[in-house]
C-alpha cells in the first residue's frame, strides 16, 4: 500500500519549493473532515485549477463520498473518462482529433501516445491502473443535461411538489425556498422580479405558499392556471382586481404558457426528478458521482436550474441528522456570476445558506472561478479552505490577498499578507497556496496526475456517448430493492364510460354506515368534472416485537378494498395498501361532484361488521415485518428501510465511527511518531555533521601526508626534526580521520536504526487503521433477511367505513385519479 492510500485522506499532490522550482519529499495529504468547512479554487486559465478540482472529487469517490458537481463549462464529463488498462483504444475516441492532426499523427498513433504518457505520469505519482480501477468500483459516475437528452434527461416539474416537512414546518425556511423558486422561475421568463415590489412575484408566492401548506403539488401546468384563477381575493389589504387585474395576470400567464409550449421545453419535462438521494446514491446503495453538464444552456436558464438544484440540496440538508464525517460534496466549476459582491441573483442566497449551515449536516462545498474580482468574500467567510494558483492581473492578486486577509483574520493560522504575495507570483501551472484555517502554516504543493483523462470540453454528441448505456437504464425504471413484502393490488380507475352512469344526488345510506371523503388534491384538468366512487376503508395498527433485535415497531396500515355485486362483495385478497392518512378525511365534498352507483351490499350497515372482522383477520394473516441483516457490522435494518438505505446508513455510520477510530489512532500514535521523527531529524544533523567533520579530517590528513612525503623526496639535507614532526602528525591526523569514520558509519547506523523504528511504527499504524476500514466495510456485503410476524392480540381495527375516492372525469368519460 503506497503512503498516500490513508483513511480519511485525499492524496493532492506533493510539497512544492518555489525557489528551487522542484517538487520537496513527502506527500501533501488533506484530511476530508477538512472540506465540512468548505473549499475555495481560485486560478485563471492554465493555472491546473480544473486538474486540482478533479483530483478532490477523484479522492472523495475512492474513499466513498458521493458528490453534485455543477458543471457550467463541460469540463467535468471527464470523470467518466477511465481507463484502468491504459491502452491507446480506450484513448482513441475521446482525442482531439484536431491536436493529432496538428502534431502530424494518425488518430491510433496520438491515441497510443496518449496512453503511455498517462501510463508514465501516473507511475510519476506512484499510480497506476488498479487505482484508476478503484476508482471506478467506488462510485457510480452520471453526466446529466438538464433541457437536452443529450445526457441523462432532468425533469424540473418536481421542483413544485410540496416540499420536506422540516422546510414546511420552518415558516422561514418555506419563505426561502418559495422566494428562490419564483424567482428563479421569472429569471427564466425575463422578468427582474424584487420579491418586495414585484407583484407577479408576490402572486406567485401567494400561490405556492397556499397550495404547499395545503400539502398541495404543482406543476407548470397548473401554476398557470392559478395565475388566470388564483385561490386567493385579497393580496394584502387589496382586492385581487385592484393589486393585479386579469388582463395583466392572463399577460403573465400567457409568457409561462408560451415557456411550456416551446418545442425545447419539453426536454426539461422529461427525465429524472431533481431528487438529491437519488442523486447522491445508486439503486445497489454505491455512492454518485452526479455531474450537471449546463454549458449548452442560455444564461438564464443555467440561473434558472442553478437556484433549484441549490434548494433541492437545501431542502436535503436540513432533513439529515448532524454529524461530524463528510458525508456528501457540492461541487460547482465556475462560480462567476452565482456570487456576486453586490447583485443577488437567484442562486447567491440558497449557496450563501449552504456554506453557513451545511457543514452541521456533513455536507462539504467546493466552489471554483477563474474570476476572484467577482466574488462575495464576506459571504464566502466560512470557507476554512482556499487554494490559490496562478493569477492574470495584479488587480486579480490584489482582490484575492484582501479577500483571504478577511476570511483567515483572527483565525490560529493567521495571514502573512506579504509572503503570499510573493508566493503567488511564483506559481505556476499546477502549482497552488494552500490556506487552511486546520493546519498550522500555509502549504506550496504540486497537484498530483488526474486519474482522468481531462482532455478539455465534451460535446453533447460525446456526452450522448458516455451515457448510452445509463440512459437504457434509467428508461427501464430500476427501483431499489425493498425486503420482500406480501403483494397488494393497485387501486385500480373505473373504467371508461363509467362515469356516464354517475348522479349528482349523493346516495342514501343508513346514520350506522360511516362515510368519508378524501379530498382532491391533483389541480383539476382544464375541462373536467369531479366524480366520487365509493370503496370500503379499512385502518389498522400492527405491532412487532423482538427484544432481542430491538425492534418494537407499530406499523399503520390502511387499505381499500372495492364493493363488488358479487357473492363476497368485499374481498380483502384484493385490496390495496394505501398511503392515506386519516386526519385528511373529510365529513363532506369541499365542491359540486357527482358520484357513481353504489352496490346494494354497501348500503347495508350490518355488513359493515363483517367486513371489519374479515379487515382483521387479512390483517394478521398478511402483515409481516421483513427486515435486511448485516452480519458484518451486527445491524438490523429500520423498519420500512429499503436495501440501499440500509447499506447507504450503514455506510455512513461506517465513515463516522473509521473516523473517530483513525482521529483515536492519531491521537494515540502521534506524540510517538513526532518523538521518532525528531529523533531522525537530529540523527540525520548528526550525520551531516559527523560527515562534515570526517570530510574535514580526510584532507587535512592527506594534506598533512602529502607534506611528509614531499620533504621525503627532497632528500637527505631537507629531512631533520621537522620533517620527523610532520610525519607524527601526519600519523595523529590519519589516525584521527580514521576514527572520523568510525564515528560517521555509528551516526549512519543510528539513523538507520531510527528510520526502522518510525518505518515500523508507520506500518504499525497502518495495519491498524487498515483494521479499522475492515471492521466497517459493508460495502459488498449480502444481507440476509429476518422476518417477524405479529401476535393476534397484537393487532387491532382503528377504523373501517365508506370512503369516497374523486375522480376528474374528462370530456370522453376518462376518469383520472384526483388525489396522490
């Protein structure tokens, strides 16, 4: 195992001296815990910016951490560009084709020539294919194209359903999350909207307010309709007519209509929902690496999706336990214009958010730019990271130097104003100033070779390439594997033309026979009619118990099942398991309806009972708690929790506890190995000396010989007492240069005997730490199934009676559901 593949580390690069212009010895390890007080990258064009930036995220994938990375240049698809053979076919359809042409080469040719020098700057950095394949295996890699099919499509309709409970519950957080949606959303449509004065933008978040607290979902569709009927009179102390007239919301709703009915709108319906657990983890649990390609996007609509994506992860954020391991990186390429110093565009406030109160969360954000002149650096204050490159102006060094004097000022690190000044005129490509508010002093280093082949932007056609295959995937729909429950039917829609046979009297029931109606809460399809349809309403509560996998869980459960005319009217064997919850029902219709014939058998209050009996004995009979086991980490699954969950909170956990573990090993090995290592430092000053001192002696002995042997050859008359002298000198002196390397091969010996100390002690720590990744490695790991079943006395009715399901019933008879 090479020195850099620690826990916990990301290998960067090495120690960098400016004055000789050559890498130092040793290695330049940054601690991931680091990035939950967030990074900054700060380099013009050249500078290696983008190669350090995928060295991060290549590091963050190899030790589990899955990653968002918005992409505004193109630069970031390759991440997918792997090639752990290393062999000139991979390279070949990826080269420049221009660059080959330029250098006088067939494409094989530049292709093969590609490979070696990837081959040879990997081996540079003590790299080969095995880690590229590791890489690989850590995560699954998505390039996503948010209006284009180009990659994995994203469908924005999501961005209006209601939100989490933790934002709605939160009268702050919802305003936050209303005001950056419309604002976003008319930035799309042109509209430099103030959320104070603007009144199409205090309308639409009338709308949204009312209808998400409401636990109403919207999409385009029906926002607009709510523009021309809004659910409100009054704005304020105005009438609506008097704050905004028809004829001025109808010029509103028409400009988002037109939006919707463009021909490349469409692509932004289509695709994945900007869901960030689906995001940041595949369907087997691996962690993600999702890139969001949107250079082919105008600038308002990359503002546009920017903002949601930003509030999606928002919204994430706030819903996730706290903790103290990187459990997640944001990542975006080029920040110029998301976070000016004095505008405040849509994304600026959901990004200044996230670097306040992500870290809590274990969210870590990066952020890029070429621009420093045009960064919020009183915004950017909680960053505790920024790498510094090279730099085009003076004023762009002047910007940068007052910048990190306010975010590092008062910090342990401090800031040498001066020395970085002169540092960062020194640097060159690859070369960065590493400000880190956790270490002590500032770093110089090189960055290391990408694992990825960066060969500059990719084209859509390219992209479309890289994501052939994800995009078949994605189209067959893989779900994430749950414990194997007891099957239940769908509820399933009258069929056509029934709803010809529906009344608008309300059928007559006996007072005994309790009756509910579920409310509509789907926005009513342009030219439709509400019909209700009767069905049996079964609630129960069943309740598990097991000691000794500490489980006492009670599990809600409600179902429906259809009246039928036939001699078992209700069958339970084909009821469905909804997900309806009782306070939302209602005593009465909210509006005009119609209803549809009830069977005779629904109309008779005894049979009621009956039903509720047969309710409870399918109750007992089909409820079962199937839960995932790890035998590795000794863990039962959550009751509910998928497979992925279980491995991704397994893998989480697992990260936390390798992290207190490794932080305990520092803690315990540190003063031990500082102590060795001062020790070989003195070691090797004592050599040095000793060698010094040996060398000195080595020539005066020879000068001393030499003067001998000289008044030797001059003869007779020259030798006397002075020459006899010279000569026992001469011996002292050899005698003393011998004893010098006595003393010199004794200095050696203690330095080699130290360095074997600190060497076994470093092993010593690593096959512990390696231990430790083994003790919470469930990554692989096949999880067997426990089941529990319920006593009888364990389980009990809570309610059964008539529910009234609505239904919008279209010009052709088509009955769709109106509720979710």
């Amino acid at each position: 195992m090479e020195d850099f593949e620690k826990l916990g580390v990301f290998y960067l690069g090495r120690p960098y001296d400016l004055k000789q212009r050559r890498p130092k010895p040793g290695l330049v390890l940054y601690d991931s815990r680091d990035l939950l007080t967030h990074a900054v990258c700060v380099g013009m064009t050249g500078s290696g910016k983008t190669g350090l930036c995928v060295t991060i995220l290549e590091e963050a994938a190899i030790d589990g951490i899955p990653i968002i990375a918005i992409d505004p240049k193109g630069d970031l698809a390759s991440l997918m560009l792997t090639f752990p053979e290393l062999e000139g076919q991979d390279f070949l359809p990826w080269i420049s084709a221009d660059e080959a042409r330029r250098q006088g080469l067939a494409p094989e040719a530049y292709a093969a020539q590609q490979a070696t020098g990837w081959r040879q700057g990997l081996a540079q950095w003590g790299q080969d294919g095995q880690r590229i394949a590791r890489l690989r295996q850590s995560a699954e890699f998505a390039v996503y194209t948010p209006g284009s099919s180009a990659g994995l499509p994203v469908s924005i309709l999501e961005s209006f359903r209601v939100p989490s409970q933790a934002v709605l519950n939160s009268p702050e957080l919802l305003g936050e999350k209303v005001s950056a949606t419309v604002t976003s959303l008319l930035t799309l449509l042109g509209v430099d909207a103030d959320p104070l004065r603007s009144r199409e933008h205090i309308l639409l978040s009338t709308i949204l307010s009312r209808a998400w607290q409401g636990g109403q979902d919207l999409d385009v569709i029906s926002l607009i309709h709510q523009i021309q009927s809004p659910p409100v009179a009054h704005i304020g102390a105005f009438d609506l007519e008097a704050f905004f007239p028809a004829r001025d919301r109808f010029v509103l709703a028409m400009a988002l209509n037109n939006l919707v009915a463009a021909p490349g709108f469409e692509s932004w319906r289509q695709g994945e929902p900007l869901d960030i657990d689906r995001l940041l983890y595949a369907p087997d649990g691996r962690p993600r690496v999702s890139i969001f390609s949107i250079a082919h996007l105008s600038e308002a609509e990359r503002m546009f999706f920017v903002a949601l994506l930003l509030n999606e992860v928002l919204s994430w954020v706030r819903a996730q336990p706290g903790t103290t391991s990187l459990r997640a990186l944001l990542y975006m390429d080029e920040i110029f214009g998301y976070c000016p110093p004095v505008a405040n565009p849509p994304a600026k406030q959901p990004l200044l958010t996230l670097l306040k109160q992500a870290r809590a969360c274990g969210l870590g954000v990066l952020l890029a730019t070429q621009n420093p002149v045009d960064l919020d650096y009183k915004g950017l204050s909680n960053a505790g990271t920024w790498f510094v490159g090279r730099l085009q102006t003076e004023r762009d060094k002047a910007r940068i130097l007052e910048g990190l004097e306010g975010v590092f000022a008062g910090t342990p690190v401090g800031f040498d104003r001066r020395a970085t000044d002169q540092a960062i005129s020194g640097l060159s490509r690859g070369i960065f100033i590493m400000n880190n508010v956790h270490e002590a002093a500032p770093e110089i280093f090189q960055t290391r070779w990408t694992l990825s082949y960066l060969r500059g932007p990719l084209t859509r056609n390219e992209i479309r390439m890289l994501s052939g295959s994800q995009r078949a995937a994605a189209a067959s729909g893989a779900r994430c594997q749950a414990p194997p429950q007891d099957k239940a039917a769908t509820v399933q829609p009258p069929e056509r033309g029934a709803a010809s046979a529906a009344v608008g009297m309300r059928p007559a029931l006996p007072p005994a026979v309790p009756q509910y109606f579920l409310p509509a809460t789907v926005a009513r399809p342009e030219g439709s009619s509400l019909a209700y349809q009767g069905h049996v309403l079964g609630a129960g509560a069943v309740h598990f118990l097991d000691s000794k996998l500490s489980i006492d869980y009670t599990e809600a459960v409600t179902a429906l099942a259809p009246v039928t005319g036939e001699a078992v009217p209700v069958d339970w064997n084909k009821a469905s398991r909804v997900a309806i919850s009782l306070d939302r029902l209602e005593g009465n219709p909210s509006q005009p309806c119609r209803y549809l014939p009830l069977p005779a058998a629904a109309c008779q209050a005894k049979n009621y009972d009956r039903w509720q009996k047969d309710f409870a004995a399918w109750l007992y009979v089909n409820s079962r708690l199937d839960l995932w086991k790890s035998a590795t980490v000794k863990a039962v699954s959550r009751p509910g929790e998928s497979q992925r969950d279980f491995r991704i909170r397994l893998s989480r956990r697992a990260h936390e506890e390798r992290d207190r573990a490794v932080a305990q090993l520092r803690r315990k090995y540190a003063p031990r190995i500082a102590s060795l290592e001062e020790r070989v430092r003195r070691a090797e000053i004592a050599l040095a000396r000793e060698e010094q001192e040996a060398q000195e002696q080595k020539m005066q002995s020879a000068i001393s010989v030499g003067a001998t042997l000289l008044g030797a050859f001059m003869g007779r008359r020259a030798m006397g007492s002075g020459t006899l002298s010279r000569a026992t000198s001469a011996a002292r002196s050899t005698t003393r240069a011998v004893k010098e390397q006595q003393d010199v091969a004794r200095a050696r010996e203690t330095l080699e005997a130290l360095t074997r100390q600190l060497e076994e002690l470093n092993a010593e720590f690593q096959e512990e730490t390696s231990a430790v990744a083994r003790i919470f490695d469930a990554a692989g790991e096949a999880f067997e199934v426990v089941s529990l079943k319920a006593k009888k006395t364990n389980v009990a009715v809570q309610l059964l009676g008539l529910v009234w399901l609505p239904y919008w019933v279209d010009g052709e008879g088509a009955m769709l559901p109106a509720w979710h």
